[in-house]
C-alpha cells in the first residue's frame, strides 16, 4: 500500500554532507523509501536552535540545510521529484517517482518578517511547523506546565497563519501550545493539521492532542500523522520503559483519533530520524508492515485514506492541484 508520510527529519543527516542514496544508520534513505512503498515523503528543515555544535544564527543553518535539501534532489532525480501541488504528487506517482515536499519544523527564521514566510513559498516549502520547542516570533511550545501550554499565538503567528492560507503553505500544529492551536483554529480559512502527533487521551503528554483538539482538526478539514515515537504511544514509556514502537500502540491510536474525530481525520506522521525509538518494523523500508496492520484494523478502503489518501486530500486543498 503507498505511503505518504507527514514528516521525518532526515535532511539533518544531509546538511552534514551525507547522501539520501545509501544513508547508513538511518531510518530512511533512497532504497528504503521505495522498498517501504512511500509515494511522497515531507522532509523536514529542522532547525535546531538547541544545539551548540551548529551555527549560532538559525538562517546560516537554515540556508545550509535547504542547500543540502537541492543538493540531493539532483543526485537521486532518476527515482525522487519535488511536489508543489498535490497533482505534482499524483503525477509523479503516475511517472514511478518518489515525490518530496520540503517542509519547515520551527519558524524561528521568519524572525518577524512576513516576506520571509514568501521566500519560503518561493524556496518550495509547503508546510511550516510554528514552533519546535521553543518560543520564536510566532508563539509558544507546548509545555508541560498548563499556564504555558495555553499561551496563544503572538500577533506575528496569526498574520502568518492567514498569509499561509493566502499563499498554499499547511499550517502545522505539532509542537505547537494549545493555546496557539485554538489561535489557528480560530484564523485559519483552510484545513489545518498536525503532522506528527498523538492522541492525548492514550498518552497524556503535551505533544499529543486532547479529543477536544482532534475533533476541532477534523472539523476544519484537517489530519492528524501518527508519530512513531515510543514516548507519544505509550506513558509507560515517559517512565523508564521500553524504547519499542509497537504497531499495536499506533493501531490504538488510530483507532482513538478515528472514532473521535472520524475516519478523515488520521494519516501517517512518522518523525524518522528524529526520535530515538526501536521500531517494530525496523525502518522505512519495512513498514508495509505497518500498512498491512492498518488494512487488518480497518479494511482496504479506510486503511488507504490513512496511509495516503487524507493526506492527499489535504494537500490539494491546501496547496492546490
């Protein structure tokens, strides 16, 4: 069954000058992507402002990262393609390519300046994560602390939620306070989504969505992409547990968001390459394995709107054919 998957964060590996064509040691690269069937893949520029060994100015190191990003596409465009549109996807798939959507995890370097948000347009990205984990010039992370956790978008981040609705960029909720989820909410025009999250419900931490949350996504037209983290599918694993990612967890997650919010609703957000966890299915490669669970779950109809079909939709209504 093809995949479309909501977000990884790969190009980390890339801006260090290795290559999607033989990556060792990762969750994805070029042979696992077609060997685990995924027809479009959301790369991620991540921009890890935390880290002391990168650049101390977010834009050097996104401007290396999004280098990188081109970089790789050259080298593997016999099987890889950018997607713009959701027709780019489907066309691709049509023509046996792999289609990649750049994508934005932290809005730190639009830094208060819209046009930014414009050259991200014009650089191909077509989704943009708010926050990461710390507060920028649009708002607030989640937090643990329920004061925190419902700080709302400052007034930068709603004129960029409507300048992404303008433009065709999904706006992403994941990493996001609940509090600037309800700020989206409230300003977007267009269906919004979260593309590596959970449901808070089986996993009370902050990172996850509460079924009041889900049911407002769905209502705005949205996704929610399971994250394959052991620490959003299970609490025992907030507490010492196992790192194991079970397919059982993520089914029981599904099957949560489904029943809340509606079949609709739930779609694939993988956060390879970016979590710690020992996975089931071993890598990208494998998870057909997961996709044959999901058939089992739901049958073949349903089991396609969550493995690539929600996702597809949304897309199209949010960046266009």
């Amino acid at each position: 069954m093809k995949i479309i998957d909501l977000h990884c964060d790969t190009i980390m590996r890339l801006y260090h000058g290795e290559h999607l064509e033989g990556l060792a040691n990762s969750h994805i690269n070029l042979e696992k992507l077609k060997k685990g069937e995924t027809t479009a893949q959301c790369f991620a520029i991540f921009v890890p402002t935390h880290r002391p060994e990168l650049p101390p100015d977010p834009q050097t190191y996104f401007d290396g990262a999004y280098s990188a990003y081109l970089r790789e596409l050259e080298l593997c465009k016999d099987s890889l393609r950018p997607a713009l549109t959701a027709g780019d996807i489907e066309e691709n798939e049509r023509r046996g390519y792999i289609s990649s959507i750049l994508t934005v995890e932290d809005g730190v370097t639009l830094a208060g300046r819209i046009e930014n948000l414009d050259d991200y347009h014009r650089k191909g990205v077509r989704m943009v994560a708010l926050t990461w984990n710390y507060e920028n010039s649009l708002g607030y992370p989640q937090s643990e602390d329920p004061k925190r956790h419902m700080l709302g978008l400052k007034p930068f981040g709603i004129e960029c939620v409507e300048r992404m609705n303008e433009l065709g960029i999904a706006v992403d909720v994941s990493h996001l306070s609940e509090g600037g989820f309800w700020d989206v909410a409230e300003h977007t025009r267009k269906p919004f989504l979260a593309s590596h999250s959970c449901a808070r419900a089986l996993c009370d931490v902050g990172r996850n969505l509460t079924d009041r949350q889900l049911r407002a996504l769905a209502e705005a037209g949205g996704v929610v992409g399971i994250n394959y983290c052991h620490a959003f599918l299970r609490k025992t694993a907030r507490h010492g547990g196992d790192k194991l990612s079970r397919i059982s967890d993520i089914i029981l997650h599904l099957r949560h968001i489904t029943d809340v919010a509606g079949i609709e609703s739930a779609a694939l957000g993988s956060d390879y390459d970016g979590i710690g966890s020992e996975l089931e299915w071993g890598d990208c490669s494998g998870q057909q394995r997961l996709a044959e669970a999901i058939e089992r779950e739901f049958g073949g109809s349903a089991a396609e709107k969550i493995c690539r079909g929600n996702a597809l939709r949304v897309f199209r209504d949010i960046i266009g054919e």
